[in-house]
C-alpha cells in the first residue's frame, strides 16, 4: 500500500480517535498512546498526540488537569468536556455516512 496516502488518511483520523479514546474516562497522554497502539493501525506518535490535545484543549473539546505522578513530573489528564462528547457525537455520524458511502462504492 502507498504509505503516503496511507498515512494522509491516518493522520486525518487522528481527532476522532483521540476523542474516542476519551470517551469512556480520562487519560494522560502515554495512557492514550497505549490506548490507541490497541489497533496499530490506529497507533500514533507523541509528536502527534501532543499537538492534538493541545488543540483540542485550546478548543476546549478537552479538560486538562493536571496530577501529581508516582515516578517523575506532574502528569496531564485529558477528559471530554460537554462539546467535546457533543464534537465526537458528530464526527461519529459523519464518519458512519462516510464510509458507508466509501463502502458502497468499493462493493
């Protein structure tokens, strides 16, 4: 496979599944790279998870707070704020339609 166009693809999946990865509970970031690594085609970098999250807080889809840590520095918890789980809701459906409609035209 054209591993340009499938990491294009990836990289434009990769807020709908960091919010997914959020929507059951809360996670600091090395949580949510596991999380996602579950499906490696879903496993991503930190270079790129950082990035997303910080968006995703500035947009405010995502709380932060942060928490002491066993073993090092303060960690980062991310969870879904109200229009965080109202934005995936959204995604979610556009994202079925989508590839229904993908699926469709590949059978």
């Amino acid at each position: 496979m054209d591993k340009v166009w499938s990491s294009q693809l990836k990289k434009g999946l990769v807020e709908l599944a960091v919010l997914a990865a959020l929507r059951e509970r809360e996670a600091y970031g090395y949580q949510l790279l596991q999380r996602l690594a579950r499906n490696p085609l879903l496993s991503t970098t930190e270079s790129t998870l950082y990035p997303t999250l910080a968006r995703l807080a500035e947009e405010r889809l995502v709380a932060v707070r942060q928490a002491t840590s066993p073993n090092g520095p303060p960690r980062r918890y991310y969870r879904l704020t109200a229009s965080g789980q109202e934005h995936l809701r959204q995604l979610s459906e556009y994202w079925r339609h989508l590839s229904s409609a993908v699926n469709e035209l590949l059978e």
